[in-house]
C-alpha cells in the first residue's frame, strides 16, 4: 500500500481537476454568504443579553402599547437573557435592590381598577376593583440582584429567568404574553387586552386583565388572585391551596381542578362560572338572577336549595369551594367538560364558548411564541 501511495505522488498533475474544488469551494462561499445577506437579516440583526444574578433574583417587564409578543420561560442557569428582534432595544436596567425596606416592601400594593359592565354595547354599570395588599411569598429581606426590561409597542421578547427567581412581574399593553414553566416564588402578570398564558407554572401569582382571555393550564398554586373586567378566565388541570378569582362580566371556568384545604372562591358580577373538580370538595354555587345547574357522575351528595343555589360533596366533600355570580350561572360538575359524554341543553352555550376559547387561544399564542423560541434554542 506504501508503494502504490508514493507512485501516485511521481504522476503529472491536472491543474484544472486540482484547482476546481477550489473554484467550487469558493463559490459555496459567495452563495453562503449571499443566502445569510438576502435570507436571514431577521436573525442578523437580533439582540441578545445575558445577566449572571444571584439568588431570589427580581425580574420585571414593562412593555407599552399593543401588538407585543412576550415569552417568559424558566432555566436551571442563574442568568437572566434577554432576545429581542430589535437590537436597537428593549432599555436594560441592572442593579441591586434592598427588599424589605419602604422602597422595596415585602408586599405589593396593587391599585385601584377601573371596570365597565356592557348590555347589548351599552354601558350599565361603571365602578373600581378597591386596592389591594398582596404579601410576597418566599422572598427573603436584603439585597437582590434586579433586572428591569423596558420595550415599546410592539415588541418581540423572549426572557429566560432562573429557576430561583424571587419575584417576575410581566405588565403589557396589549398582545399575547405566554409565562412556560416558571417556578420561581411570585409571579405578577398585569395586562389591558390580549392573551395571556400560565403553562406548567408552580408560584404564588397575581394576574390582572381588561379584556380578552387568560389561560392557566397544568399549574399549582400557594395562592393565586385574579382580577378581570370582561375577559375570560380560563383554569384547566389546576391545582390551588388559595385561589380567588373576580370578574364584572368576564367567564370563569376552573375544569378538571383540584383543591387543597384553603380559600377557594370564584365571583362574578355578571358572567358564567363553570366548576369541574377531580377530587373531594365541598362545593357552593349560588345565582342571583340566574340558574345553578349541576352534573356529576362519581359519587356526589347534591342539595339543591332552589333554581339558584346548589351544595354539591363532591366523592364526600373536601375543602370549601364558592362559585357565586349575581346575573350569570353557575355549573357545577366533576371531571371535565371535554369528557362529558352528555351535556343537557342549557349546558351547550358553555361548552361552546370552552371550546372556542381553547381553539382561539392555540392558534394565536402557539405561533407566536415558537418562531422566537427556536431563535433562543439556537443559542442555547
């Protein structure tokens, strides 16, 4: 094999065959660089950040305006990254703040919201949800390392936050905002319209929204407290030792939920409330001008006092469990709704409104998310 290898050498060279995978080679390059020139300025131009914080970190996000698209997600890295489309923004601010002190209390004080109530496109009733104390959980006085991001209307952002974040407050104009698997102590999500979505989130949480549709799904909770105007207010594969959920006209259902010993309440002024449980409760559902109905099909003791109040013991009660609404009804069931086998007439406009929610909620918050995702997942 040597030989043969050393007579090949002594042979006359074809300069053209020689110098050709030369010229292919550098022509590989100009259509390369031609395709990452004319192809790709999108990812070109993109803005990332990186910031090394330490434990119990506070993050917040403040965007302003409509047509945003932020994601929230969690690592296992204590770095806090920042992925924009601009790289001209968002404003970045990094310090460290003294928690526990007037500046910084170790509770938030979440003011007063204004809300409207609507018939047929008039307005019948204006008021405001009071102030309110909300104590942080878990979050220890002393300093923090704080992260502050600012962005205009629409903005594109993809936040990556520690799995030990101390406090992550998201507040958007208008838009889609998705918060995946955060596990950190507090979580406030303050929003005007849009779409907001909780996935795979275990937190204390706050979240507040005018209009359009919040989504909490396969997530537990210490404590989580919502306020709404004439959104709806969507819980699905839910776990809560205190929850407490408030809105004008806006629907609630809570589907396929699991209570821990607490405080569980769901009010609404106007709107439908829909409870389907998948463990012990004892349930009250009351209406005002409205119906309760009830479905169950595991072993449920029902009282139903009259057309507007039922006390449902649900597999032999458990933790309480209220669903009051003054002009809507009430649906109490267990299971889930999408494995209901039948569902009485008067049962169909929720269903319907279930479904649809779902389906609308798929179709923009899935896309809008995953193309700026994929952008990070490059550079992880």
């Amino acid at each position: 094999m040597t030989g043969t290898r050393a007579r090949r050498y002594h042979r006359a060279v074809d300069v053209f065959r020689c110098r050709a995978p030369r010229w292919v080679a550098a022509g590989l390059a100009v259509l390369l660089a031609c395709g990452t020139l004319f192809s790709a300025p999108a990812r070109a131009q993109a803005a990332v950040s990186s910031f090394d914080v330490g434990d119990q970190a506070i993050v917040r996000i403040f965007v302003k305006g409509k047509d945003n698209d932020v994601t929230v997600r969690t690592w296992d890295r204590p770095t806090v990254q920042i992925e924009s489309d601009d790289p001209s923004a968002p404003a970045i601010e990094r310090r460290v703040v003294a928690v526990g002190t007037p500046a910084f209390p170790l509770s938030a004080t979440i003011g007063p919201f204004a809300w409207v109530q609507r018939s047929e496109g008039q307005i019948v009733a204006q008021g405001m949800f009071p102030p309110e104390d909300f104590p942080y959980a878990q979050l220890h006085p002393g300093n923090h390392d704080s992260v502050r991001v600012l962005d205009d209307e629409g903005s594109h952002l993809l936040v990556t936050v520690p799995a030990g974040t101390g406090l992550l407050w998201v507040q958007v104009g208008a838009g889609t905002t998705m918060i995946d698997g955060y596990r950190g102590a507090n979580l406030f999500v303050v929003q005007s319209a849009g779409r907001v979505r909780m996935r795979n989130v275990t937190t204390t949480a706050f979240a507040q929204m005018a209009y359009g549709v919040l989504r909490v799904a396969d997530s537990t909770f210490d404590r989580i407290r919502v306020r709404d105007n004439a959104g709806a207010v969507m819980f699905e594969r839910v776990r809560a030792k205190q929850i407490e959920a408030s809105t004008i006209s806006g629907n609630i259902v809570y589907d396929g939920g699991t209570f821990d010993p607490g405080l569980a309440r769901f009010e609404s002024a106007s709107g439908d409330i829909a409870l389907g449980t998948v463990g012990p409760a004892q349930v009250i559902g009351r209406s005002g001008d409205g119906h309760v109905f009830t479905q169950f099909d595991r072993r449920t003791n029902v009282d139903q006092h009259s057309d507007g109040e039922a006390i449902a013991n649900v597999e032999g009660g458990g933790p309480l469990v209220n669903a009051i609404s003054n002009h809507g009804n009430v649906y109490l069931y267990d299971g889930t709704l999408r494995g209901r086998r039948f569902l009485a007439p008067e049962w169909q406009p929720l269903m319907r409104l279930f479904i649809l929610r779902r389906r609308v909620q798929a179709r923009r918050t899935e896309p809008a998310t995953a193309k700026t995702s994929a952008a990070v997942r490059r550079r992880v």
